[in-house]
C-alpha cells in the first residue's frame, strides 16, 4: 500500500527544553588551606561589590551589556589569600571592595572600567585597629605604720624605741598597647581599557592599623600611719609644762610625734602601641594595549602608610597623703 501514513501516525516535532550553561565549565574554585582561587571561564565578568559605602551594585549592574555576567566573591574567616584569573573584567567608578588584611591578586587579559561617577573603584585592604584595651595593674600595698613608744613624762625630750612610718609604694607601669594589624597585598596584572583619564579611576588602600593605647597605670599604696603622744591621758597634768597657757590640741600638735608617711605616686601608663605596617601594591599593566606614560599611570591612586602610634596611658592615681597619727 503507497501513500502517506495517517495523521495520527507523523511525529509531532519536540523543541528541545533550554539547557543552562553547565557552571562547572565557566567558573571553578579551589580552596586549599587559607588560599582561594577563582577561574572564570565567562566572556566578561562583573564583581559586585561588597561594601556598601559606594555605587550600590544594582546601579552599578544597570551599566552592564548583556555579555557582562555579575558574580560574587565569597570567602570565609580562614582565607588570607584570593587569586582571580578571568578574560575580562569590569569594573564600574564609584563601587567599593573590602578586602582588609587580604593578599588579592587579580589577572586578566582586559580590564574594562565604565565611568558612572567621579568617584574612582575603590579596594580597602587596610590592617585594623588594635581596640584592646591592657588590663590595669592591681593598687601597691600600703606602707608601714610608724610605731614607738613614749618614755619620759616630758614628750618633748624624749621617745622610746620606734620606727618611722614608710611612704606607699608607687604603682606599678601600665602595660604597653599592642600594635595595630598590617594592610594587605594587591597584585594587578591586566590590559586596561579606558576612553580618557583625568583622574584616578582605581584607588587601593593598604595602609596599616592604628596601633592600640597603652594601658593606664597601677595605683600608688597609701603612706603608714602616724604616732603622737597623748600626753593629757598618758602623764599627770600637774608635770605638763606650759600646761596653762597652751590648750588642747595645740599643745598636743606642739608634743613630739611620728609623722605619717605620703601616699604613692601613681605608676605611669604604658605606651601606646605602634602602628601596623603598610602592605604593598603593585600594578602590571598597558592601556589601550600601550605602555602607559608616567601621566597615564595616575589612573591608580595608591595609598600605603604605616598605622599611626597608639595614645598613651595615662598615670596611675595617686594614694592620699597620709595625715593620720595614731
């Protein structure tokens, strides 16, 4: 039998479903002890940045083509080391990255910067602060009391055996503040593409930490204590000489006494701490597929200094002056 077969017996034609781009292709990571490693297999990539002090990253990605692929780094409190290779990419004025204490290094074969702000992309990978406060030594000891006796009927001649009351000890030195955390490594290897540069388009930051302050000195101890003699209960007023013309206290002020001793000085404070070291930068780079001019290089801004000193201590408060007498 010749002929075509029925309509029910033709096969319906099937479209096949969409299949998406298989990611382990385009994109791998390898982590291996505190290093990570980005291979991007993509036409051209798109970082989003990471902090949120500049162009937010949807209006950063509104100036992307439809070859541009946004993607995340991502990275956990063990990694101290980022490595990224990829073909191309870019990078939009006014993003902001924070790498802080990182060694980043980034390789590509073009890097593209669109300008939507005059603000340049910014990577802060600053050390941090050293906040921790020394703990302040405990208070000295006090001094010894004075102590003696009286032996003769008239103090003003005469005391016994005794010793002298000993000054409180000054405190002990605050503890010297810790040095504030080095800044990180940036490594730039990459042909730029840009129209005109009229100013820095990259800045990187790898500026120490602020070095922490010193911590605040020990009290002084308190001076010994004081003797005098109490000569009203101690001896008969009849034998008191110069008892009628000079009263109470004035003429107990007037007997022979063993001074008090003075409170001690308070300790001095530690001293601040030192800044963190700078870390380092370094940029190999053409533009527009030439070597760049010593003008043309201004289109990075780098900075790089050591952490400013800590503050400080500050001294120890001082014991009271002991006026006490016993």
């Amino acid at each position: 039998m010749s002929g075509n077969p029925p309509a029910s017996a033709v096969p319906t034609p099937v479209t096949p479903a969409p299949v998406a781009p298989d990611e382990t292709q385009l994109l791998q990571v390898i982590k291996a002890g505190d290093e990570i490693t980005y291979h991007f297999g993509y036409r051209s990539v798109f970082f989003r940045p990471n902090d949120t002090g500049g162009t937010s990253s949807e209006a950063c990605e509104k100036q992307l083509d439809e070859t541009t692929v946004p993607t995340t780094i991502v990275w956990d409190q063990s990694i101290k080391t980022i490595n990224i290779f990829a073909e191309e990419i870019v990078f939009v004025t006014g993003a902001q990255y924070a790498f802080r204490e990182l060694s980043l290094s980034i390789r590509c074969r073009c890097l593209r910067i669109i300008r939507l702000s005059d603000s340049p992309v910014k990577f802060d990978l600053t050390g941090r602060n050293n906040e921790t406060a020394p703990v302040a030594p405990a208070a000295q000891s006090n001094g010894r009391n004075a102590n003696g006796t009286f032996v003769d009927e008239n103090p003003l001649r005469r005391i016994g055996d005794h010793n002298f009351a000993e000054s409180g000890p000054t405190g002990t030195a605050g503890t010297d503040g810790s040095q504030g955390n080095g800044g990180g490594k940036f490594f730039l290897q990459a042909d730029v593409k840009v129209d005109n540069i009229d100013q820095p388009r990259i800045e990187v930051n790898v500026s120490g930490g602020a070095g922490g302050s010193g911590g605040v000195g020990g009290k002084g101890g308190k001076g010994g204590s004081g003797v005098k003699a109490d000569i009203f209960n101690q001896f008969p007023v009849s034998k008191c000489a110069g008892r009628a013309f000079i009263q109470g206290e004035a003429f107990s002020a007037f007997m022979p006494l063993l001074p008090a001793a003075r409170g001690g000085d308070g300790g001095v404070g530690g001293k601040g701490g030192w800044g963190g070291n700078a870390g380092s930068v370094q940029v190999k780079f053409t533009l527009n597929g030439q070597t760049p001019t010593d003008d043309q290089k201004k289109l990075f801004n780098m900075v790089s200094s050591a952490g400013i000193r800590g503050a400080n201590g500050k001294v120890g408060k001082p014991a009271t002056v002991e006026t006490r007498v016993k």
